[in-house]
C-alpha cells in the first residue's frame, strides 16, 4: 500500500476543511439548543483557585462529640422511659410463674437419657457390624 503525501498544503487543506466541519456542527448545537430553549454556551471561565478546607480545632472536635454523645444518652433514656412505662401495666396483667433452677436440671437430665438412649442401639449396630461372624459348628 502507498504511503500518501503528507506535504504541508495537504494538511493546511486538512486542517481547514476539518475547521469548516467544526463551525458547521457548533452551528447545528446551536440550533438544537435554541429549540430546546437552553440559553447559548457562554465560553467557560477560567478556572477558579480551589477554595480551601476549613480545619477544626482538636477542642472543637471534642466539644462535638460531647454535645453528641449527651444528646444520644438523653435519646436512649427516653426510651428505656418510654419502654419501662409499656412494660409495667402488661406485666402486672399477667405474671407468669418462673421456673426454678431444680424444674429447669431435671428436664435438661431428662433430654440427654433420651439421646443417650436413643445413641445406643446405633453404637451396637455399629460395633457388631465390624467384628467378624462367627459361626458355631463351622469347620474350614
């Protein structure tokens, strides 16, 4: 394949035909903008200088997290206030008996006979099942 001829008038004739291309589209946005009733693109402004962060003072951070943490305390008080409040009338309605800690031993006693009892035959199966058969009365 050839390679073109890239002489300083071709890419002049470029450049310009390029250009006329670019007022052309910039017209059509142009229009297109007018239509949609935005107002003209007005050149950007140069650039502003960043605004500075303000820093605060160690201090003020801790006065902050103080008022902070005093207004969470005074938040959770009112509602524990709040609960206790719901709380105490249901509970004086209906006070259901409390298990003592005997009750409580005893079934926990009961549940494990019942699994350990239930384990066993599993384990016999188990343990007969590797040992050999023997036969009585079988001679090799």
């Amino acid at each position: 394949m050839p390679k073109p001829n890239l002489t300083p008038e071709v890419l002049n004739a470029a450049l310009q035909g390029l250009e006329a291309q670019q007022a052309r589209l910039d017209a059509q946005i142009a229009e297109v903008r007018r239509v949609l009733g935005a107002r003209p693109q007005q050149p950007s402004a140069p650039a502003e200088t960043p605004k500075l962060k303000r820093k605060m003072s160690a201090a003020g951070r801790r006065r902050i997290a103080a008022a902070t943490k005093k207004r969470w305390a005074e938040h959770h008080r009112k509602q524990a206030e709040a609960a206790r409040k719901t709380e105490e009338p249901a509970a004086v309605k209906k006070a259901a008996p409390k298990k003592t800690a005997a009750k409580t031993l005893k079934k926990a006693a009961k549940r494990t006979a019942k699994k350990t009892a239930a384990r066993e035959p599993k384990t016999a199966v188990a343990e007969a099942a590797t040992q050999p058969a023997v036969v009585e009365g079988a001679s090799e």
